[in-house]
C-alpha cells in the first residue's frame, strides 16, 4: 500500500508506526508550511514528495492508496472536504468545526461507493475488549446506562487556545458518544433525540445531567449523560444488565460483574468479594489504532468484508447531534 499523511504532530506518528508495522509505504506528506520541524519530519520518515498543498497532492504523481487525515484540529474540516471533493479513499480524525447539519448535506452529496471510502477515526471503538464486551451484550441487554464524561476542560483550552471553547464537548465527548452508540447500534438498541431531557444543571460545579430514551424491541432503556468539567475522577460508562454489569473505567479497561461470593471468615463474620474479570487494552501501539487501520485498508482501500466498527459519514451525523444536545 501507498499511503499519504496530512500533519505532522503526534497522531501522524503514531500512525506511521502502525503504517511501518505493516510494511506499507508512506510516500506523500501534506504540512502547513515548510518549518524545519516538518522538514526533519519527512526527512525522519524518508518522504521526498513534501506539499502544503492537499489538492495538489492527491493531483501529483505517485499516486496514493489511501490518505490519513491527521492535521491540527482547526484544519481537519478544510481538509474533509478537500477529500470528499477529490473523491480520494481517506481516514480522517474527528472534524469537529463541522456541524450535524453541515455533515448532512455533505452525506447527501455522497454516492454509495464514495460512503465506503470513508473512515472517521475513532480509536476507541476498536480497544481490544469491545468484541467480549459485545458478545456478554447479546446475552445481557442493558436496562439502564451512566456515563460519567469528565475531562480537564482547562488544560485542553490552554494547549489548544481559546478557540476551541465553543466546540469543547465535541472535541472531548464525541469519543466516548461515538463508543457508546456503536454499542448499542451492535446490539440494535435505538437512540431516540425526541425523547430527550435536560435533567439538571449545577452551577458551582458546572455540570450538566442528560437522559435519553433507548429502545430495544418494546424495551425501553435510559441512558444517563454527565458531563462533569474539570473533575478529577475517571471516565466511567456503566451498562447495568440483569445477570452482569459491565464497568469501563478507566476507558482502557473493562470490568465484567458477574454476582458476589459470600465467605465466612474465622470469627464466623460474612465477607462479600464481588466476582469480576477484567479486560485490558495492548499498548504495544496507541490503543485502537492498529485495527482502526487494519479496518480502514480493508474495507475502505481494498473494499473486502464489512467492517462494523468503522464510524461513517452517517454515523458521525449521530454523534454530533447528541454532542450538539450536550453542549
């Protein structure tokens, strides 16, 4: 395969890690400007075709198998729609200056083959423990589901400057609404927007509590959002089933409760030990990375089996629907 990268900062090199890993090649790399830092980066990988220009790019020759869409935030939507206007096979990092309607009529515009070609990079979809949590999911459908999204709001606006505050949800929250979605689509739970509520709203901490209606066959489930800025805890989805619960916190791990073991201990006193088992992420590689990549070559370069896991155009409409509720 014949890659091109967009940017020239950590992601892309942790993509170019994955790329090596597979003894594909990176042949084009697309940069703002021409610093010396992007310089000594093409020269660090070995790429002679260096551009600033991503049109000019994807016209110049070699040409490229697939593109990877990594540049700074506030370019990635500038850079989405030079893909999808070039009609170029791509894997993209989330567009968060896009709006929900801007993406629908983009959808609109897109050809069924075009939508193939298309990967949203969602890392977390593809942790190491989604398949065993989907496969204890079709035998334990949710009745009821907590997240509790707290992020450090302002570390991200200092690294990443006061513009980014009016897209702040998304560009925290969409990961974890991305993951909680395609877990419930996988096992044909529905999300309903009409049936949505503002529970609460504290001041002083600046919270926010969400609910949602969920739907499985005549089942209805709630879905309890917190976004908690600037809190200290851990990212926390709870799926509380009937026979197992299944805790993911940190987002690195997955914790499957499956009932309590009762013991006596000497001076005849009960001791109760919750029956668990935990799940890890590898990180041989950044987490999710080598099969979102694996995925994205084989279902969107070279267009074999369907993958469940990608995040679509469309998919990516529901996200920022939900993420445009939260803010």
């Amino acid at each position: 395969m014949q890659i091109g990268i967009v940017g020239a900062g950590d992601i892309s090199e942790e993509y170019i890690k994955i790329i090596k890993g597979f003894n594909h090649k990176i042949i084009k790399i697309v940069t703002k400007t021409k610093t010396k830092k992007n310089i000594a980066f093409c020269n660090k990988h070995k790429v002679k075709h260096h551009f600033l220009d991503f049109k000019e790019a994807i016209d110049a020759e070699p040409r490229v198998d697939g593109w990877i869409i990594c540049s700074s935030w506030d370019s990635l939507a500038k850079n989405f729609k030079i893909a999808i206007k070039e009609k170029v096979t791509f894997l993209i990092e989330k567009s968060i200056l896009l709006t929900s309607k801007e993406l629908i009529k983009i959808n609109s515009r897109l050809s069924e083959k075009q939508k193939k070609k298309i990967s949203i990079g969602y890392n977390r979809n593809y942790y190491d423990y989604v398949p065993i949590l989907l496969k204890e999911m079709k035998k334990n459908k949710p009745k009821l589901i907590i997240a509790n999204l707290p992020d450090n709001y302002s570390n991200i606006i200092k690294a990443k400057g006061g513009k980014i505050k009016k897209d702040l949800v998304k560009y925290i929250t969409s990961h974890w609404i991305s993951f909680i979605l395609k877990i419930l689509k996988l096992n044909q739970i529905k999300i309903d927007l009409k049936k949505f509520k503002k529970y609460s709203e504290n001041n002083i901490l600046k919270s926010k509590t969400f609910i949602f209606d969920l739907k499985t066959g005549n089942k209805h489930i709630p879905l309890i959002i917190n976004i908690i800025p600037n809190n200290p805890s851990n990212i926390e989805i709870a799926l509380y089933c009937k026979s197992k619960n299944f805790i993911i916190s940190p987002f690195e791990k997955l914790d499957i409760f499956d009932g309590i073991k009762i013991y006596r201990n000497k001076k005849k006193q009960n001791i109760y030990v919750p029956q668990k088992k935990t799940y890890l992420v590898k990180n041989d590689f950044k987490p999710g990375f080598k099969k979102q990549y694996y995925e994205f070559i084989n279902y969107c370069v070279l267009g074999n089996k369907k993958n469940n896991l990608l995040t679509s155009v469309n998919d990516l409409i529901e996200v920022y629907q939900i993420c445009e509720l939260l803010d």
